[in-house]
C-alpha cells in the first residue's frame, strides 16, 4: 500500500540540504499510505492529525496527518517540513490542538509549546513551559496546565500551575499556582476548570478541581472530587466530566460528573475512562484499568448519553476488531461523517496502529502509525 510521492521525494532531498546542520540527526522522509477514498462533499473537515506520543526518554514524539481530500496518510511529516529542527518534536507528545491558524502541540519531557502552521506543520514559534502538560483556549489566548517542577515522583512535589500565552506573539502573560500535577482542563464562561492528579505524591494523590477566574487570574473556588484526577470534558447542559484513576490497587478508576452552576459534584458513570471524546449528546469513553493487585489490565468501551444520563452502549467497536488492539490509548469523532478512530499502542516502545471505524462500528482500515498513538487535532484547513 506504501508508495513513494513527489512530496516524498522532496523530502529526501531537502534532507540530504539540511544534514550539516542537523548533524547526527538524519532527516527521515514521510511516508504516503493510501487509504481509502472519501466523499468529495466532505468539506469542512480536510484532514487530521496525529500526534504520537513517544515513550518516556526516548525522544521519539512524531506527528501524523490523514488527507480526507486524497484518501492518504502522511507518517512521520515533522521532520520532513522542519529539516532545519535539530531532534525534531522532542520528548512525549501529550496533547494536540489547534486554534485559528496554528497547530500547538504540548511536548511534556521536553518542557515546552511547540507551535506549527496548520496548513503545513511548519514550525512558527515555542513557548518554553517546565513539564507541561495539556492546553485550551479561550478569547485569544491559551492555557497550558503544569507540573511546574522535574519529571519524578516525590511525596513533596511541588503544587502545578496554569500558564496564560498570547496566542499572537506566543508570549506568557500570566501564571497562576493550582492543586498538584494539574492536567486536563475545560472553560465555561469566564472560568477555566483544571482537574488535579497528585500523581507524583503517590500515594497522597490531590483530588481536586480548581477553578480559575479568567479576569482575575485567581483560584476562586477549590471542588472536592476523587483521587489521581486526569481526563475533563464538558457537554452542551454545562455538565463537567472528569476522570479519576484511582489508586491501581482498591480504589477503581470512575468518571464524575460536575454541575458547572452549582460547582457541586452530581453523580458517577460507574466506569472508568482512561481516555474520552465528546461528540454530539455522545460522550464515548474506554478504559484502561491497570491492577497492581492482578498485575494486569481491564479494558472497557463505553457511549455515555449526556442528554439520557444514561450508558447506551457497552461495545461501540461491533464487529470483533476490538480483540485486535491491545491497548486502546487515543479517540477522536469525526465531527462531520461520525467515523471514529481508536490508536492502539500495542507494546508502548514499537509503533502502535490506528484503526478508523465507520459510525456504526465497523472498521473501515488500519495503519501503522509512530510510538503511542495519543492525541487528534481535526482541521478544515487544505494540507499544503
């Protein structure tokens, strides 16, 4: 299915321009994989893609991009536009988003913002952030959660913070200290949520969620949740969900749910979520559950209706193909064609593979992709 493209060939060449400065660090040329046509109606979504997390140390985080307008997948298209970039992406690719123009990707062990054009991954800017984490936006700006201190446990690691970037001239405006090892975060109105891990103090885990005033800068209100808090996401009635972990030996990991109004928890799901996405009234969800206990993992898939309140499905992957993936580890909903991708990371230290499944479950292809398949970022901007 492999085969070799102009754009490829280009990338050779610019490589073999590019090795006095690079040194040591070949440039290794993307790969073009066909994968299947897509309707030429399909217009607000051009593309997708995907950052590949890169286990810890090895400074192999790469990034990825699905055509929709060509049917084609790109592996590996960081290097190949940016030959210039010594040691490309860098250390653990931990979220990808994109807000207006630009393609923002949080390197965690790298400790900074790497900042890209989102019509062709090139590089424009970074913004040096100290074990950073995930990020959002918000009226011109983005917010980047951090650990705010060394990548290691320590029973008395320091709190995390919340840093504000100028999203124009990529520079920090403000910082504002939260719980420990804060992750994920949503915004309602004037006011950002950030889930807190303590992940690092095992096993005096945080269980919080702090919420920031976005005009003041300010933590205003501290909400009591569950421990090793990770995953947030929030649907249309306003209602927070939040992940929690557990402890990995009694406590078992579960989704609570918030009321934004209220700033009160308000139920559980009763199922754990290692990772989730938000489509429609639709809040899809897997679980990976690791047992120091059993030594081994429960995985689970999840629909969630936000409008029901109520799990409708247990198995959203219906033909069989989730007996091939041994560790379910990115999700993401097409927005527009309801097709849904799941990135399994197999052995976490080999290419892990990405299987596209049709709205109803069915898988439509696979294809290998780098080391740990994490996160998506959809564009309706034309790949260049």
């Amino acid at each position: 299915m492999k085969r070799m493209s102009v754009w490829v060939l280009c990338g050779v060449l610019m490589g073999l321009l590019a090795t006095a400065c690079r040194g040591d660090y070949p440039l290794i040329p993307a790969d073009v994989i066909d994968v299947g046509d897509y309707p030429a109606g399909l217009k607000s979504v051009k593309g997708l893609y995907l950052l590949n997390e890169g286990n810890m140390g090895s400074n192999k985080c790469t990034l990825d991009f699905l055509d929709y307008t060509t049917g084609q997948y790109h592996r590996n298209i960081y290097p190949e536009r940016n030959p210039h970039i010594v040691k490309e992406l860098g250390d653990v690719g931990n979220d990808l988003q994109i807000y207006g123009s630009k393609l923002y990707a949080v390197i965690n062990c790298s400790h900074y913002v790497e900042v890209m054009d989102v019509e062709n991954a090139q590089h424009v800017g970074k913004v040096d952030v100290v074990n950073c984490r995930y990020i959002v936006f918000n009226k011109g700006k983005a917010y980047v959660s951090s650990y705010a201190g060394p990548v290691q446990l320590d029973p008395n690691a320091r709190p995390g913070k919340v840093v504000e970037i100028d999203t124009v001239d990529l520079s920090i405006k403000r910082e504002v200290v939260v719980g420990y090892q804060p992750e994920e975060m949503v915004i309602k109105g004037d006011r950002l949520y950030v889930a807190n891990s303590g992940g690092y103090r095992f096993p005096n885990y945080d269980r919080t969620v702090s919420v920031i005033d976005l005009k003041t800068f300010k933590v205003i209100n501290t909400i009591d949740v569950a421990i090793n808090l990770h995953r947030m996401a929030m649907d249309r009635y306003g209602r927070i969900y939040v992940s929690s972990r557990g402890d990995y030996y009694g406590v078992h990991s579960d989704v609570f749910v918030l009321d934004s109004k209220t700033e009160q928890v308000t139920g559980r799901l009763g199922v754990g979520a290692s990772e989730f996405c938000m489509s429609g009234d639709s809040l899809y969800m897997f679980g990976v559950e690791w047992s120091y206990v059993t030594s081994s993992n429960k995985i689970t898939y999840a629909i969630y209706d936000t409008k029901k309140q109520q799990i409708v499905s247990h198995s959203f992957i219906t033909d069989g193909t989730d007996k091939q993936i041994a560790i379910p580890y990115g999700l993401a909903v097409n927005p527009v064609t309801k097709e849904f991708f799941v990135a399994d990371a197999k052995t976490y230290v080999n290419p892990g593979t990405l299987f596209c499944f049709s709205p109803d479950g069915r898988k439509r292809w696979s294809v290998r992709t780098g080391d740990i398949p994490a996160q998506f970022a959809f564009t309706d901007r034309t790949f260049k």
